[in-house]
C-alpha cells in the first residue's frame, strides 16, 4: 500500500506540474502581447484614436493637394478628438504659417513641443513663424534646436540661415514669403496604430 501510494503521489505531482507548464505557455504570451501593444501606442498621441489619425491623415492629404484651410480643418478635428496629438499640433503649426497666421503657429507649435519636444518639424515650423514675426533671435535658437535633432531637415537650415541673415543687418524688417511650398512625410497607418511616418513640414519659399 506503501508503495502505490508513493506512486499516486508522484503522479499527482507530475500532473500538477504539467499543468503550470500549461497554464504558463497561455497566460505569458498574452501579456507579452498586451506589454508589445502598449509599447507601440504612438508618441506624442496619448492613446490610440482611430479617428483622430484618420482626420490627422486627411489634413496631410488636403494639404498636399493645395488646399490648405480644408488641411486645417481636418487637422483641427484630429485635435478635437486627441488633444495631446503632438504630430497633428506640428501639422497645425505648418499651416497656419502658410495661411499667414504666424502668431498662431507659434502657440501650435508650443503645444506640439510641450507634448514630445523631439519633433524636429515642430522646432522648424516655430523658427519659421518666428522669422515671419522678425523675431529672428528667437527663430535661430528654434532652427538650431530642429537641427540639432535632424540636421538634414532642409526647412530648418533656410529658417536659420534667413535668422542670421537678418540679424547680421540689423534689420527687423519682415521678409515678405512668395511661393508656398510644403514638403510631406508619410502618414499614419490605422493599422496597429503606430506612427511609421513623421509629421508634415509646410514651409513658405522666400526671395
């Protein structure tokens, strides 16, 4: 009797263990998954938002199509939707430098650093809106900033050459913009909700 009950025991404690190892292979992967998609929300977004990426998307879409009110129209709504959205506040800021509201630009701009001061464009956008301004001092340090985190961004070595440009003449004269330009950058994929692509850039080309 001894013995089968040894037995009955090693089973038992067989069994218990297989079934941990089971139950370990379920639960482990699901919270690896659920650890993988917190991970993955997007920076500068505050949580995922579907509809604000949508409407974030149509306004990089209008934009690039010339029609820069229905672009902020679209953009607003993002924001409406998400406000902490940083890359749709970076897009705000470009257009309303395009549509000459450069005082406004500069708060959007703000909101967007304030959210994630990484973005390059939004540093670009501030010295862009800053020079239009003939805060020139001010547009350097925002230019030098968008450098400093991408020094290839185009827009943001014209704002800085155009600061100093303007600083070495001790002028405060605001240059007057001719051609609007805009450069894009993919948008957001919905699908799994993460920022693949970086915000759009809209600069004014000047003289």
């Amino acid at each position: 009797m001894t013995k089968m009950r040894q037995r009955s025991f090693v089973k038992a404690v067989i069994f218990g263990v297989l079934l941990f190892i089971i139950l370990a292979g379920l639960v482990l992967p699901a919270a690896a998954d659920s650890n993988a998609t917190a991970s993955q929300t997007p920076i500068g977004l505050g949580g995922p938002n579907i509809d604000a990426i949508n409407a974030y998307n149509q306004g990089a879409d209008l934009a690039s199509q010339g029609n820069y009110t229905g672009a902020l129209q679209a953009t607003e709504k993002a924001l409406s939707l998400q406000p902490n959205f940083s890359l749709a506040w970076t897009q705000e800021a470009g257009l309303l430098v395009v549509l000459g509201r450069d005082n406004e630009a500069v708060s959007a701009a703000d909101k967007a650093i304030a959210g994630n001061p990484n973005i390059s464009e939004a540093w670009a956008n501030r010295a862009d809106a800053l020079n239009n301004l003939g805060k020139y001092q001010d547009a350097l340090q925002s230019a030098d900033k968008a450098i400093a985190l991408d020094p290839t961004l185009k827009a943001a070595q014209d704002s800085k050459k155009l600061a100093e440009a303007m600083l070495a003449q001790g002028t405060q004269v605001i240059p007057v913009p001719t051609t609007k330009v805009a450069a894009f950058s993919p948008g957001i994929p919905v699908a799994g909700l993460t920022i693949t692509g970086f915000l759009v850039f809209f600069g004014r080309k000047r003289k």
